[in-house]
C-alpha cells in the first residue's frame, strides 16, 4: 500500500514564526502535491513538483515555498505565518508511469496560526 | 477555466437509504474523474476512480457513473449505513496538466 506521512497532524505557531510542514511518501513516486483546504473552497493547490529539485506553482502561492531535496520528502514553507495561513494542509503524491495518474492522500495537519 | 460543482452541500437521510451524490463539471476535456472521502479532521480515502473512457465503476455498496457529454457524475451508494456519514468530495483531473480540480464537498449524515 502506498503511504504518505505528515509530520504532524496539529501544529499552533504564533504570527511571524517560519513553519516547516514535511511530507514524505515510500512509494517512490514522482509527483508530489501540497494542498490547503479551508470550508466552503474546496482543495486549492499551492506548489507541486515532478521530480527531486523541481517545483511550479499551483492556484495559491502567495506566502509559501517548498523544498524537494529527495525524491521521498517534500516540504511546504511559511516563511512568516500569518493567521489567514490557519487551515488544513494535505499532501498528496502520485507515480509518472501509472496510467491514471491517481494521487495518494497523507492524513493532513491542521495548522492554527495565532 | 473548469469548475467542480457538488450539490447539496449537505445532505441527512436515515439508515438503509439508498443515495445519490452528484458532481458536475464545466469542461468536459477530463482525462479522470475520482471519488473520495473525508471523516472529520482527517486525510482523504480514495473511493473510485473513472477513467474519461468508462461509464462506471463500482466498489461494494458504491457505484460511481461518468457522462463526459453532460458534464455529469454522480456516486450512488446502496443500503445507506452510520459509517457512510462522511464529506464526499470529487474531483476532476485536467487533460491538459494533469492536476485535479476538486468540488467543495458534500457532508453525508446517516441517521440511525
């Protein structure tokens, strides 16, 4: 079975602090994605990535970076939170080769920024 | 640019119905469209993937149909149970990028 894993599943940082949320997937896969999810909107993407050192941009940018230094791990940063970045962050990841492209879902961290 | 819409936002029955979820979705140049489920505060289960070519699939007590023409699709699930009380999302994967386009949710209560 694949498995994706979040390094935490709560986190409360304060205003201003730099937050690192980690993402690792066993799958060897490819791609990997980081989402946020807030009520009412949906999943909205924020970066993605097709392979190690390699990132783009997805619907949501604005206030984040990542980091994919191996193909396993990828890392979404707030470089000075803010409370408007409290929400649900998902990390997804998915195999090139497969034919339906189908993404595999970690549990999610639920970021409260106060 | 696509848009996933999914009615109701929210929907009650009481245990033993059979339901319907539907998913709609503007441009009809989708290489997939998936099913998934999301208990509270928790991650997403994949439910059901339908490829562009297919008209269906069906995993157990669920059944997901496809209508690229219409834009349609729709997760019906039989002999509703409490454990099926869940949000519901679909989501659409573009032909162009390969990137899913989600829907907002649908949150399934089962009464018992």
């Amino acid at each position: 079975d694949v498995k994706v894993t979040q390094s935490s599943r709560y986190l409360v940082k304060r205003t201003g602090e730099k937050v690192f949320l980690e993402c690792v997937q066993d799958m060897d896969h490819e791609n990997m994605f980081w989402y946020r999810q807030d009520p009412g909107l949906g999943l909205r993407l924020i970066y993605f990535s097709y392979d190690v050192k390699m990132k783009e941009k997805g619907d949501i940018p604005e206030g984040y970076s990542v980091s994919r230094e191996k193909k396993e791990r990828f890392s979404l940063i707030l470089e000075s939170a803010s409370t408007n970045q409290t929400s649900m962050y998902l990390c997804a990841s998915s195999d090139s080769g497969s034919f339906n492209y189908e993404q595999y879902f970690g549990p999610g961290t639920r970021l409260t920024v106060t | 640019k696509q848009e996933v819409t999914q009615i109701p936002a929210a929907l009650s029955v009481p245990e033993g119905e059979n339901l319907v979820l539907n998913c709609s979705f503007t441009d009809s140049a989708i290489y997939n469209l998936q099913w998934f489920r999301q208990d509270p505060g928790k991650g997403l289960t994949s439910l059901l993937l339908i490829q562009s070519s297919q008209r269906e699939q069906t995993s157990g007590r669920l059944n997901a149909s496809l209508d690229k023409s219409s834009g349609r699709s729709t997760l019906y699930i039989a002999a509703s149970q409490p454990g099926d009380s869940a949000t519901y999302l679909c989501a659409a994967l573009e032909d162009s990028n390969y990137q899913l386009i989600w829907g907002a949710g649908t949150k399934l209560i089962i009464k018992p």
